[in-house]
C-alpha cells in the first residue's frame, strides 16, 4: 500500500531566472526521495507590495495562489540569498503576505525549514537568520537546522547545475527536518484530541 509523498513548498527568494538558489533548489527537487514530491514556487514576481487596503477576501489573486500552495503542502523549503546584509525585499513581501490573515495564515503550524545560498563566503547566514525570525514570527514551525552554502557560484557544473553532492545532501537534510517537525506536530495534535 503507497502512502502518499510528503509535499514540499520550494521558495527561491531571488527573481533572477538562473540565481544560485533556484538552482539549489531544482537540484533538491530532482534529487528528492520517492517519497517527497518538491513543487518549485514561481510566483514570487507577480505578488503586488503587501497593503492592508488589498488584505480583503479574497485578496490580489498572485497573493491567493500562493496562500492556496502553502497550505497545500506539508512543508516549506525556502532558498535565501543575503542583499545587503539582510533579506531580499520579494521575498520578505512574500512572508508579509503569507502571515496574514492573523493568526490563520498559511505559514502558522506549517513546517519550515530555511536554506542561505551566496557567492560570498559567509553563506547568506545573516539573511536566513532574519528569514528564520521572521517565520518564527508569523507561527510557523521552524526546522532550527542552519545552512549556509558559501561560494555558491563555484559548486556548479558547466550546465549550470548544482554539481557539490554534499550541498545537495544538506539541503535534502532540511526535508528530513520538515518531516520531522512535521510528525512532532501530528503528535502534539493526537495528543491535544485525546485530552479533549
């Protein structure tokens, strides 16, 4: 009997079509177990700036796709890179928009785990810290796991594919974290059903 795969959210927080956390990410996603089924989010350009006056139900329809994603899966992976010493503005937007409505938005409860990807050699560190915060913020469940992947540009192939194993193996380590955090959560539910 097939159990269904456990479902992964990838978000690149870069708009660049060829930037290293994209490219991180679509290697996740090939290399996943059979039992994981990674789905890359595109949409993080077509999200307008987050505006309490467009927080309405149903919001802007870029802002109830990715709402509806998040909630359909199990877990979120999310690829930083660092501007400036912190987040990228697209995809801190992103986050605004899925920590809304209050209290009910997709990011609460949901498993998360966070991944830093840069040329430089710090490893986007600082920028998935704030992304973690942010997160830990809005009621997500963080997978408290730190990667940072350093001179990024130097671990691809001549295709452009993400060529260093032992990257693309901490990065499917966070999965392994997402189910983790995952099962926790199901349990804390079981329990909090029994008392009731």
């Amino acid at each position: 009997m097939s159990r269904d795969p456990f479902r992964v959210l990838a978000v690149p927080g870069s708009l660049r079509s060829g930037s290293l956390n994209r490219r991180l990410l679509e290697a996740v996603a090939e290399q996943a177990p059979e039992d994981v089924e990674v789905t890359l989010f595109e949409g993080l350009g077509d999200l307008p700036h987050f505006n309490e006056d467009l927080d309405t139900r149903p919001g802007p329809a870029a802002v109830e796709d990715l709402r509806a994603r998040m909630h359909g899966v199990d877990g979120i992976l999310i690829a930083t890179p660092e501007y400036n010493s912190s987040i990228p503005g697209v995809l801190k937007n992103a986050l605004d928009w899925a920590s809304r409505p209050y209290g009910t938005g997709p990011l609460v409860g949901r498993p998360v785990a966070v991944v830093g990807v840069s040329p430089s050699a710090f490893g986007a560190v600082w920028s998935a810290a704030e992304v973690r915060k942010v997160l830990t913020a809005s009621g997500a469940r963080v997978v408290e796991t730190e990667l940072g992947v350093k001179k990024a540009n130097t671990l691809l192939d001549d295709a452009g594919r993400f060529a260093d194993g032992d990257t693309v193996a901490a990065a499917l380590g966070l999965i392994t974290g997402l189910r983790e955090v995952a099962a926790e959560a199901a349990a804390e539910a079981a329990a909090d059903s029994a008392v009731a």
